[in-house]
C-alpha cells in the first residue's frame, strides 16, 4: 500500500585500504520523497562519503543500495545521474575559463541541427529554470567572475536541469550570505513540496533545526541516530554528535549548551568561544617560553594595493596590528580575503604600498624572508601549501627547524626523530611518525601544520580559514593556541570567512568588501548585523570615517 | 619558397592538430614522433602493396590510431605515467621499424617505392594575379587541402559540438565532467586515439608525398608539432599559423644551407633548435607581465 | 584562455608489482623475438642467459655497462626526485664525450692526472650547462624542461656526429670515431681484455654518496620536498628556484661524466653513436631501481644483463641492435604501470579533505 522511500542505504561500508580509514561503517539510511532530510556530524564522521556513495561518486566495499525499493548498481555518477540522484559538492567544480551555461549544461548540452551546440536555447532554457526558482543568473557569465555563493547557485541550478528525483547537497549555505541562505531554503521547499528527495549535509545545527524534516546523525562512520525533527531539539543532536562517552572539553560543553540553548543567535555561541578564552590560554601560555622580541611587536600595512589585470583585487589596505591582540579579518570569499592572505604570507608582492614589520619596511615578498623575520602563517589550503602529503609526518613537522637539526648539512637523525615525537606528543598528533603525511585524517593534518608553525618564532602568526572542517576538539585546541599566542604578546593575525569565529577571538575586526576595508570594529562595536553590513557592502560610504577612527584607536 | 613551406607545414599542421585533442584532454602527448615514424612506413608500405595513394592515407591513420590504442592503454587504463609510456612509443617505432623493415626487405635503410605514384596536385593552374598568394593557396599537394579542412573541422569539434565542449572541460578541469556523469577515461582514451590518427596521418603525408621511406623520417616533426599545439595558444587556428611559422623557417633554412655550405649533418638537428628556440621564446613572453598567474589559478 | 602549468605533472615513479612485471615482460619479448629470428633458437637462448657470464670478457664489459648505466641512471633519478625531468640525457652523454675526447686530443703531452681532471671536468661542465639551462628556463619562464632538455640535446646531435665523421675523424679507422685518446689518458682496465675500468668504482661510490645526499642531508630534504610539493616547499621557505636549476644540472653533469668514463674508460675514443641509447636505458634503470640511489645499483646490473645477453645472442640473430630499443619500449610501458592495483573508477579526493 505504502510506496518504499525513494532511497534506502543498507549496510553501506567504506573502506579505504591505503590510508586504513573505515569512512562508512555497515550505515543504514532511508530518504523519502518529499522531506529534506539533514545529514549531521562531526568532521571525519563520513557524511560527505555516504554521500558520495549515493551519488556513484566513491565506490562502496559493501552494501545495496536501492532506489525505489529495488536494487541498483551505482558504478559511476553516470549511473547515478540516470537515476535521478544529483549531488552538488561543497566545493562544486567547475571550469574556470567557461560560462554559465556551457558548465550548467555540461553532459546535458542543448543541441540543435547536426547535434551543433545550441546556444541560445541553452541560454534560454537556464534563464527560464533560474526565474522560476527567483535566482539571478547571468547564463552567458563567465564562470571565474562569479562569487562563490553565486558559484554554489549555479551548480544547485545545473543539478535542477537534470531533473532531481533526490537531491544532495553538501554544505551549500557556506558562502552564502543571510539573504542567500533565505533564498537557498524557500528554493529546497518549494522543491520538497514537488516531492523531491532533499539531503542536507550540514555543520549548522541552527539550519537543521529550520528547514530539516528528518535528521540523520553520523560519528566515527556510523550513523548514531535518526529522528523526526518534531521528536528533538538542538541540545539532543548535538549530544549524539560529539558523543557522551568520549572525553569533552569545558569549551566544547559550554558550544554544545550555547548551540542548544540558541539555534538561532549567533552571539550566545561567540560569546561562549570568547568567554573561555582566558582559562585555556593561561596554562597553554605557562608551557612555553615567551618571544623574547614580542611584546613591542607590530604589523602594518600601509596602502597595499594588487592588481589582476585592471582589477584591484586589494585596494589601498592600510591596517595594523599590535602585539598581545588578535585582528580578525573577514568577508564574503572572493572578496579579496585570499589574496591577503598572499601579501601577509610575502607569496605576492603588493602593487603598491607596503607590508612594515616593527615600523620597518620588509625587504622582500617572499615566504622565505617572511620566516626568516618572524611571521609564520596556517594556510587556507592544507593539503597543497600546508603539506607535503607523500612525505612522512616527520618531515612535514621539522620544515621550520632543518637548519638547527644538521650538522654541517647532515641531519641528526636522533634529533629529528626527537623533535618530531616532542610536537607529537605536545599537540596529540595521532599517527605515526615516519607513515606517509596522506595517511592522517583531516583533523590531525592541521594539528601538523599547528604545531610546526608555532613552533617558529611566534612572533607574528597569520591563521587563514583555521577551522575550516575541523571537529569541535580539534577547534578547541587551535583556539586556546591562539589566545596563548595573544597572551605571550604575539601579533595573530586571523583571516576568517566565518563571522562566529571571527566575532568570538578578535580584539578588533576588519571587515573587507571588493578589496576594500569596508569597516574597521573594535570590541564595543560589534554585532553580526552590523558586520554583515560590511559585508555586503551596505556601508561602504563609511569607510573613510571608520577607517580613521580604526587608527586612531590602534 | 612560400609553396615548400606550406608543403613542409601539412604534417606538422596535421599531427599538431591531433596532439591539440590530446592537449585538451589533459595529456601532454610526447608521442607524437613515434606515432607519425608508424604513420609514414606504414601508409608507404600499404600504399605500394595496394597501388592506391588514398588506401595509404588511410593505413598511415589507421596504424598510427592502433599505436595510440596501445598507448592509451598503458597510460589510461593500466594508469601507467603517460611520459614514460609515450617514450615507449617512440621507442617502439624507432625500434620496431627497422624489425619489420629488415624482415621484410632485408634493409634497414632507405626504401624505395618507384611504381608508386605521385601525389595529385590541386588547383594547379589557377592565379589570384598574386604571386605569394599564388603560391600560398594554390597548387599544392592534396594533403594540404585536406589538412586545412580538417583543421576547420577540429575547430567545429572541439567548439561547436558536445564532444568537443566536454573535451576541453576535462582538461581544464577532470572533476566538472566526472561528474557530470561523463566517462571521463573513455574520452581521454578517444582523444589520444584521435591524435594518433591524426599523426599517422601526418606520417603518411610525408612519406607518400617523397615516395620513399628513410629512417627517422619524421626528422622530429613531432616535437614540433607538440611546440606548435602552445605557440598556436592551444586552438586550431592559432596552430595552422605556428605550423606556417614553422615551414617558412625550415624553407627558409634550407634555402640559406646552400648559400651558407652548412654540412648537411649538421642541419639535421636544425629544426630542433628552432623548436626550442621558439618554445624559449614563447614561454619567456607568456611569462611577462603574468606575475600572479599562479596565484590566480589557485584562487579560481 | 586557460593554461595548464607545466608544473601540474605528478612524480615519476614507478611501483613494485610494475617492476616485476616489466622486467618479466622484456624477458619474454627478448626471448621471442630471439626465437622468432634466429636460425638456431637453442643457441641464442644459451647465448643470452649464459653469454654474459661464458667469458671474462663478457664479463668485464657487462660490469663497465652496468658502472656507466648506473652514473646516467643517478643522474635520472635524482632528477626525478627534484620533481625535474631530464629527456637530454643521452644527448648530454654523447656531446661530454666528445668533449673529453677533444680535451685529451688537444693537451696530448699534459700529465696523466691533468689531464684526466681536465677532460672530465669539461664534460662534467657541458653536460651540466646542457641541463641546468633547461631548469633555468623552467624556473624563469615555466618552459617544460621535458621538451627542452630534449630538444637541445636533439639539436646538438648531429653536430657531434658531423665533427666526428668529419673534421676530427680518424683516417686510418674503418670506424667513424675520432684518433684514440693517449695511452696515459686511458682510465686502468682491471679485467683485461674486456673493457671493465676504473670506473666502475666510482659508479659504486656515487651510489651511496647520492644516498645520503639524498636523505640524510638537509639539501637532500629540501631536494625531495621540492620534488613532491613544489609549493609546499615554497611556503617552508626552501628555494624553489634553486631545486630546480641545480638538480637538472646535477642531473647533466652526471650525464656529462658518463660520457667523459665510456670516452676514457670504455672506448679511449668519441665513436659516433657510441651511447648506443644509455640515456634512454638509463631512465629504465631510474625507474627499476625506483629512484632509490642504493636500489639503483641491482637495477643497473638487471638491466646491463639483459643488454649483455641480447647482444650476445644477436650473434645467433639476424637483427641488429635495435632489439634494444624494443626492449626499452617494452619496459617503459610495463614498468611505471599500476597492474595490482585496477581501480573501476577513480576517485577524485580523500574522504577527509572532502568532510
């Protein structure tokens, strides 16, 4: 009488023979039609692989899978495709030098006569999808101008065009800014109510408590629970992800309860990451020695300017930081966070204007000279600038310290292996030391890159995106780190998109739109509204008076 | 001299055009030499046996396409590294067509084919009342006329067409056509495939065109041609103006060899030295003023 | 318009099943093609098994060919491991030999040691410029130094050919080779009459030198981090720019020494052609010994076996020497092959990185 739910995962098992990781582990799951249905956990709780099992994107070493009650062989996300089962990725791909509808369109072309591509049809076969849904999107743009909220839009779009039966979506709200977030979810409801499949993969509790029907809760490959929204409340799927029985840190109690207490405001949850800061740094503080150069430590940057073609991707920075605070700066990507990122890690040299280290010009752009005076700097991208994955973990974590492990060029063996079981231990790095760097998860790949770069000078440290797709334990240890850092009287400098983060660990905030600061906030300033403003570019007028006001008060 | 340099540009243009599907798959392919070495001494041998200049044509195309069966083989499925296997192509060729050769007709060296017959020129006779014009356009060999088409027919492929649109999505970007539900493999296979047709095509235009074999044939076309597929900026119009660029050079330096008494060994590696010269040249202009090109990339 | 860095090729390298597979495999092939074209099969196959042990002369040359393969192979590898490839390489061998033959040739009366420094050095330095050009042009301009090594060294070619057929030809030699170099010049020959010479003993000191060079050093470090993360490396504050001139110049100066040991060592004289394709076997043996200064040492000796007993048997054949190359091509499509492992489909990013 009952027709069977779209999709049900029986048993779904992933292993990965060469790093050994059990992503799936004998997973269960029934997605109906017509629910949006939330896929939650931890990082590493294998979400996204489940996911991409679904989608014929990971091959799966046990299991079935069945679409409407029958079995299927899903070999490839061709397979998939066909069966109506679209995923879009947390990071859709795309290619750079196409346009809008040559990427949407990509292996559901449009054709005409001699099966030519036909491009106004395909032009007007998006605008038309696009209206409907009330997005705006140039079909003909070019795919590399395009922000990266705009981006995601495009590929929800192109996994419309094929005609979702179900529907994936793994944290597609990231770069999204409220407004957008608003726009994303009245487009799944309306595609619910045509009885499409929703999986939401998300981080955000505050999301799952406001558009999820169902809820799925993963930890460690499993799936630890699955309920009716109407059956729970933040505070229960918050519990099941961590776990009870694992050993929780104060800070993270003190997230869970604020997350639970107040799905929807995202003050409780900075106040909360703000509020514990000084407990944890003073013991991280008391285990290290103190920069013996900190304390009169200062970073500026004075009308730094960078072009890409005509585009001034950084236009006229000028900021400073002092030592003993941490300066958040943050922004919707794409708008120029990247490349300061860049200029702060000496990998570009500005256009115009200039980076000073203690009121002193650097000498030259490059990260080797930017080490050699002090400024270390965590990398957005992990795996292909913050590591080298087919070197061992050793090697990855005396980078900074090869020329005091050798003697007359030869490395001392003994002390290398010394040095490296030192940071291991200090940072509960868990792997093996001489085992390949590709053979650690996530999290303690930027444990590595944590504890080699504090281990430098520490006088100035950039962090970019630091939490990016870390667990709440793994965050917790890189914040205490980097309040220690503030307390020892290190300049830490912390470019982040996330407004929770940047609102819970920094003394003043800068806000950047189009390469611009748009708004400069000291601590008494700031709210979310009044960042997201910034953000959006709704105060640009501003700038000019907050940015004297920003200097005057440093 | 302008009529020698497109002669000597076709199988360049030719095998270029092929390397460029390969190129835009996202496979450098070194093997261009090898696969149009097989090219030529297989169109000339079947050519001679069937006493028909086009079954040539074809067998050039159709041995150099079997070569990159093999190679694809190797390189996509057995996911072996893609330059070493294409050295292995050319040194396949280098190696194997001696083998045959001295199998079947006790030589090694130079064969010679004297009942083959010439290849047919076209538009002989026609003027534009301009000399270079003249020579430019008309009166050529009629694998120049086919290589001209074929170019505006890989222009069509590779921009006018599904095929072509997901081609060069894959090598710009695997990820976007994986999962696009495109078989991602099976196009880089039909790529190379392409190329090696095209080459042994190209082969076959050199050899049929002098109507004898010698070793190393090719004499390093396609190196050149692999420099050509960059110079012409990786699309097929751009490369019909690198192959011309190429010709003249060559007419031009075999004109100067008599004047200047360069010892005819020593030329050999000529169109070497200009290959590398150009390609120099090319990657130091492109370089110019692309300071944040890397970065860039990575941020798109 | 899109570009596609040169920079974006992944390592060479190959794995253990490919290796085994691909030395079966030129087994196999060698065997057939020596039954195939030999009168007296039995003969040939005695021929190429036990042919490079029937004499000391076999012997000793098999070992010479196993010393040279060795320096050229290091050069490879070591290449490789910077993350650099280097397609010059036989080129490279043949322009330094030629280059040492002419330095012995012009300074006939000079001491034995000298002269020796002398020629070999020269070619050491030629065979590096050859190279270490072609990383620079990488590091300056992003030009592939794959198709550049190759190309100069192809370009280079024939003008080694033509002085040595022509203007320093020896007149009195049926051979297209240069006049022998002077006696004192000669390196010591230690399993006379074969060619086996002191080299051979430097080929086996530059293995476990390269070894620690390579891992137990800190250029050796920032060597192999260059090579597998090029912008991990520049992040660390290891100049990039550095490991890539210098390995490829290494690369070519190791080149250039094999050339100067099989022109003072193994021919006392610049034979044209006389490479008979080492670079290229060399980057077999590289990738046998998979870029392992130590494990290169077995590989070479593999390879100059086989190379020994196919010339043996050619006695017994019909053919010529391009069985070589058969054998080469034959390895070089198995040996960097993943056999054991057939993946269905790929896949495209970790499980973590993806969360």
């Amino acid at each position: 009488m009952q027709a069977p739910p779209r999709v049900q995962l029986r048993s779904i098992t992933t292993y990965f023979p060469e790093n050994d990781v059990t992503a799936n582990d004998a997973v269960d799951m029934d997605i109906e039609a017509g629910t949006i249905h939330a896929l939650v956990g931890e990082n590493g709780a294998g979400k996204s692989t489940l996911m991409h099992v679904l989608s014929g994107f990971t091959a799966s070493s046990a299991g079935r899978i069945m679409v409407d009650g029958r079995t299927v062989q899903l070999n490839a996300p061709a397979d998939a495709l066909t069966r109506g089962i679209v995923m879009v990725h947390q990071h859709p791909a795309y290619v750079p030098g196409f346009r809008v509808w040559e990427n949407v369109l990509l292996g559901i072309e449009c054709t005409g006569p001699a099966k030519l591509l036909d491009r106004s049809a395909a032009v007007t076969l998006i605008a038309q999808t696009a209206a409907r849904y009330g997005v705006s999107i140039d079909p003909n743009a070019r795919m590399q101008r395009l922000a990266a909220s705009q981006i995601h839009f495009v590929a929800l779009l192109g996994a419309l065009l094929r005609r979702p039966r179900v529907l994936i979506l793994d944290e597609p709200t990231a770069p999204c800014t409220e407004p957008e977030v608003a726009l994303m979810f009245s487009l799944l409801r309306s595609l619910k109510s045509e009885g499409t499949a929703i999986v939401l993969i998300t981080h955000k509790l505050k999301e799952v408590m406001e558009i999820a029907d169902r809820v799925t809760v993963m930890r460690a490959g499993a799936v630890v629970g699955c309920m009716s929204l109407c059956d729970t409340s933040a505070a229960q799927i918050a519990a099941l992800m961590i776990g009870e029985d694992c050993q929780v840190g104060d800070f993270d109690r003190r997230l869970v309860e604020a997350l639970a207490g107040a799905p929807h405001g995202g003050n409780t949850n900075a106040g909360a990451v703000a509020g514990t800061g000084s407990s944890a740094a003073g013991t991280a503080s008391a285990r290290r020695s103190r920069s013996p150069h900190a304390r009169d430590t200062t970073l500026e940057l004075h009308k730094v300017t960078v072009y890409v073609g005509d585009l001034a991707v950084l236009d006229d920075i000028s900021l400073s930081a002092q030592a003993g605070e941490v300066l958040g700066v943050t922004g919707i990507r794409e708008n120029g966070l990247e490349f300061l990122e860049d200029v702060l890690s000496g990998s570009i040299t500005p256009d115009r204007g200039v980076v000073l280290l203690d009121g002193k010009p650097v000498k030259r752009y490059s990260p080797r000279h930017f080490r050699h005076i002090g400024i270390s700097y965590i990398p957005t991208d992990r795996i292909l600038r913050g590591a080298s994955m087919d070197s061992t973990v050793a090697e990855n974590l005396i980078l900074l310290h090869r020329k005091e492990l050798q003697t007359g060029g030869v490395l001392r063996r003994k002390d290398v292996a010394a040095f490296a079981e030192e940071l291991k231990q200090r940072y509960g790095i868990t792997g093996v030391l001489h085992q390949p760097m590709k053979r650690l998860s996530g999290g303690n790949i930027q444990k590595v890159i944590l504890s080699r770069e504090l281990s430098g000078l520490r006088k100035v440290v950039v962090f970019s995106e630091p939490s990016w797709g870390l667990d709440l334990r793994s965050r917790d240890l890189m914040y205490s780190e980097m309040r220690a850092l503030r307390d020892e009287g290190a300049v830490v400098i912390l470019i982040s998109a996330d407004i929770d983060e940047v609102l819970g660990l920094s003394d003043r905030i800068a806000v950047m739109y189009r390469g611009r600061i748009a708004g400069l906030l000291q601590a008494e300033q700031r709210t979310r509204e009044r960042i997201g403003e910034f953000m959006l570019g709704f105060k640009e007028r501003d700038i000019t008076a907050l940015e004297t006001r920003g200097s005057q008060d440093g | 001299m302008i009529f020698n340099a497109v002669e000597i540009m076709t199988p360049i243009l030719l095998a270029a055009l092929g390397g460029l599907f390969a190129e835009r798959a996202g496979v450098l392919n070194i093997a261009l030499e090898g696969l149009i070495l097989t090219g030529a001494f297989a169109g000339i041998l079947i050519a001679a046996a069937t006493a028909s200049l086009l079954v040539g044509m074809l067998a050039g195309a159709a041995a150099g396409g079997l070569l990159a069966v093999v190679f694809a083989f190797f390189s996509i499925r057995l996911r072996a590294n893609i330059f070493i296997t294409g050295l292995a192509v050319n040194l396949l060729a280098a190696g194997g067509i001696p083998f045959v050769s001295t199998w079947m007709f006790g030589t090694k060296g130079v064969l010679r084919f004297p009942q083959l017959q010439r290849m047919p020129r076209l538009l002989e006779g026609v003027t534009s009342g301009i000399n270079a014009v003249d020579s430019l356009l008309f009166g050529h060999s009629v694998t120049v006329y086919l290589a001209w088409l074929l170019t505006a027919l890989a222009f069509v492929v590779l921009y006018r067409t599904p095929f072509g649109l997901r081609l060069r999505a894959l090598g710009a970007r695997e990820e976007s056509v994986v999962l696009a539900g495109v078989d991602a493999t099976a196009y880089r296979r039909l790529a190379i495939v392409i190329s090696g047709i095209a080459a042994g095509l190209g082969g076959a235009a050199i050899s049929l065109r002098l109507g004898v074999y010698l070793p190393n044939i090719s004499a390093g076309r396609g190196w050149i041609a692999l420099v050509a597929i960059y110079l012409g900026y990786r699309h097929p119009f751009g490369i019909l103006m690198a192959a011309l660029l190429f010709g003249f050079t060559e007419s031009l330096a075999g004109a100067a060899q008599g004047l200047l008494a360069i010892p005819g060994t020593v030329l050999l590696g000529l169109p070497y030295a200009i290959t590398v010269v150009a390609m120099i040249v090319y990657s130091a202009l492109r370089a110019r003023g692309r300071r944040h090109r890397r970065l860039i990339d990575s941020h798109f | 318009m899109a570009e596609k860095p040169a920079a974006s090729r992944t390592p060479v390298r190959s794995r253990t099943p490919g290796t085994v597979i691909a030395l079966l495999a030129a087994l196999l092939v060698t065997v057939v093609l020596l039954v195939a074209g030999s009168p007296s099969p039995l003969r040939a196959l005695r021929a190429f098994f036990g042919g490079p042990f029937s004499n000391i002369y076999y012997l000793g040359n098999m070992l010479d060919g196993a010393g040279l393969l060795l320096i050229a192979g290091l050069g490879v590898g070591l290449a490789f491991r910077a993350g650099v490839f280097n397609l010059g390489g036989d080129g490279q061998i043949y322009i330094s030999g030629l280059v040492a033959a002419i330095v012995c040739l012009a300074i006939p009366e000079a001491p034995a040691a000298a002269g020796i420094v002398l020629a070999t050095g020269s070619a050491v330095l030629v065979g590096a410029l050859l190279a270490g050009v072609c990383g620079l042009f990488k590091y300056l301009w992003d030009t592939d130094e794959l198709i550049t090594s190759f190309l100069i060294s192809a370009a280079l070619v024939p003008t080694v050919s033509f002085l040595i057929a022509g203007p320093l030809r020896n007149q009195q030699s049926n051979l297209l080779t240069t006049v022998r170099i002077a006696e004192r010049f000669r390196l010591l020959r230690i399993l006379p009459p074969s060619n086996l010479n002191l080299a051979l003993f430097a080929a086996l000191l530059l293995a476990p030198a390269a070894y620690f060079l390579l891992y137990h050093t800190v250029r050796g470090y920032e060597l192999r981090i260059t090579g597998l993360n090029r912008e991990f490396a520049r992040y660390g504050g290891i100049a990039v720019g550095a490991y890539t001139v210098v390995p490829m110049a290494i690369s070519g100066g190791l080149h250039g020494l094999t050339g100067a040991f099989a022109v003072l060592g193994t021919h006392h004289a610049a034979i044209e052609g006389f490479t008979f394709g080492l670079g290229w076997n060399a980057i077999a043996v590289a990738l046998i010994g998979r870029n392992h200064p130590l494990l290169l040492v077995p590989a070479a000796l593999v390879f100059a076996y086989m190379e020994a007993g196919s010339k043996a048997a050619m006695l017994h054949t019909e053919f010529s020497f391009e069985l070589a190359s058969i054998i080469q091509a034959v390895i070089f499509f198995m040996i960097t092959a993943q056999v054991a492992l057939p993946r269905l489909r790929p896949r495209l990013r970790r499980p973590e990185t993806a969360a």
